[in-house]
C-alpha cells in the first residue's frame, strides 16, 4: 500500500461510524401501491459522507493527549500523529507518489509541499479540508 493511502486510510477510518440504512419491511408487490409484481426499482444511490479531516485529526491527537505535534504544517507531525514512519526515506516515496518534482532532500520546502499536497489529496478524495491547510 501507498504511503499516502496509509495517511488516508489512518484518517478515513477514524470516522464516525454511519448509522446503518433502516430496511423497510418487505410488502408484497402490488399491495403497497407501488410496482407490480415481476418489477423491480433500484435503490436510490446514496453519497457517502464526507470526513471532516480536520475534526477526525483534532480527535486523534485528543485520544493521545495532545501531543505536541504541529500536523496543521508539519508533514512530519501528521504522519507521527498517526503513527506512522516520518523517515526521509518515507517522505521521498510519499513526494514520488504526489509528483513532487524538487530536490528529495529532505528541506523544509519539499516538506511543505508534501504537507498541502496531502492535504489537497484528502480533499479529491472524499475529504472536508479547510482552505488554509491546502494553500
């Protein structure tokens, strides 16, 4: 698995769990005023819900204590945060995945950018991510 989908993964599966669809009770056909019988209706598709990112990372870093890690800025806070590997070997995979096309060095812009991409990543990917942590 991808470094960022373990970052997605992490995050998306802290969610809260969605409440389960309530069946309806099965009538027969024809005597609910609906179709006859030998048809059949497809189920309206439903959206999936949105993760509030910002709030699922705020709750993570609550459930630990508050640790003193800056993961609104900080590529390395985040992937701590979530108890993940903040390596330069990582981060260097982790900017290959993203396209990032500088200097895998380490330096506090490849980090910087790997941070908003990541955010923007989340966010094309089902996400809510406040605009101050994409620009």
């Amino acid at each position: 698995m991808s470094i960022f989908g373990k970052i997605k993964d992490a995050i998306f599966g802290h969610k809260a769990a969605a409440p389960a669809p309530q069946e309806r009770p099965q009538i027969p056909a024809g005597m609910d005023g609906g179709p006859a019988a030998g048809t059949a209706t497809a189920p309206a598709p439903t959206q999936p819900a949105q993760v509030d990112v910002n709030q699922v990372l705020t709750q993570i870093a609550a459930s630990k204590g508050n640790p003193d890690l800056n993961w609104k800025t900080s590529i390395v806070d985040l992937m701590k945060l979530l108890d993940m590997d903040s390596s330069l070997d990582n981060r260097k995979e982790l900017a290959t995945e993203l396209g990032y096309t500088g200097q895998k060095d380490g330096s506090a812009e490849m980090n910087m950018w790997l941070q908003r991409e990541v955010m923007r990543q989340l966010a094309a990917n089902g996400g809510k991510v406040p605009a101050s942590l994409t620009d």
